[in-house]
C-alpha cells in the first residue's frame, strides 16, 4: 500500500507493519536486519568448517570406511558451499553499493540466504551422519539424523513459515 506525496508519486511511502517509510528506508531496515541475521549464521558456519577442514588430518581418518570418507567429502563440499551462500551477500552488497540498487540487493541477498540456510541444515545432518556412524550404530544413526533433520527443518522453516500463513496479509 503507498500513499503518493506531492511530487506526483515520486517519494512513496510503504505501510510495514505500522511503519511509514520509503522503499529505500524500508530497503535500508532491511539490510541491516539481514546483516545481522548473517553475522549468527556465518560464524556458527565458519567455526564448522573449520573443524571440518581438520578432520582429514587426524590419525583415525585412515581408519575411516570408504562410504565414510565418501560422507566426509560430500559434507565439506557442502560447508564450502554454504559458507559461499552466506559471505556472498556481503560481497554482491560491495560490488553494487552506489549504484541505487539497494531494495534489488537486499532481495537477492535474502534468497541467498535462504539458500545458505538449506545448504547448512545438509552440511548439519551430513557432519551428524558421518559422527554418528562412527559413535553409534549405523541404523541409529540414520534414526537420529532424521529427528535432528526434522528438528532444524520446524525451527528454521516450518514455524516462521506458519507465522507468516497467520499474520496478516497486508503486513508482508
């Protein structure tokens, strides 16, 4: 919903939730709650494959079945890949600051972020598979990263996506 000022509509005024702002303010709010959804998720994801990274050098990785090294290299292509997802809006922000693409910035860069929030629930259930394989049995193992899978996939998507269904439509 916008409300046209007296330049013939050039300055709209978009209604979020109460609030009364400018497609480049409300683009601006944006950014920076994305900026510090990105702050969490990027450290948690950094610290991981870190750890990820070491794991190859480590006596028992010898010891490790062929499907688990398999396991292993499929699970730090998938932390490469969602560490990418997550640092890519920071780097596509510097590559178009100043050229007043802000809204169609903070867009892109929340789907990539979506996108580096699936990547990292399969870089999680695959780091607990492979663990678990080695902790557990083979059969519990695949039990207990279902239920985590299940557990990421309520808390990360399917409440804030219930949330969204509920609220009021002329909110989003």
């Amino acid at each position: 919903m916008t409300e046209h000022g007296d330049d013939g509509g050039a300055s709209h005024r978009w209604k979020d939730a109460g609030r009364h702002e400018t497609s480049e303010e409300r683009a601006d709010r944006r950014w920076g709650d994305l900026l510090q959804e990105l702050r969490v998720a990027q450290t948690g994801v950094q610290i991981l494959f870190g750890f990820l990274l070491t794991v190859v050098f480590q006596q028992r990785f010898t010891d490790l079945s062929g499907t688990d090294r398999h396991l292993y290299t499929v699970t730090v292509l998938l932390g490469a890949a969602t560490t990418g997802a997550l640092i890519g809006p920071v780097a596509m922000h510097r590559l178009l600051t100043g050229r007043r693409l802000k809204p169609e910035t903070v867009v892109l860069a929340s789907r990539l972020t979506v996108l580096g929030l699936v990547l990292l629930l399969c870089t999680m259930a695959s780091s607990l598979l492979l663990v678990l394989r080695v902790a557990v049995r083979d059969t519990w193992a695949a039990w207990l990263v279902g239920a985590m899978v299940g557990w990421f996939a309520l808390c990360w998507f399917a409440l804030p996506l219930w949330a969204r269904h509920r609220s009021n439509p002329e909110d989003s």
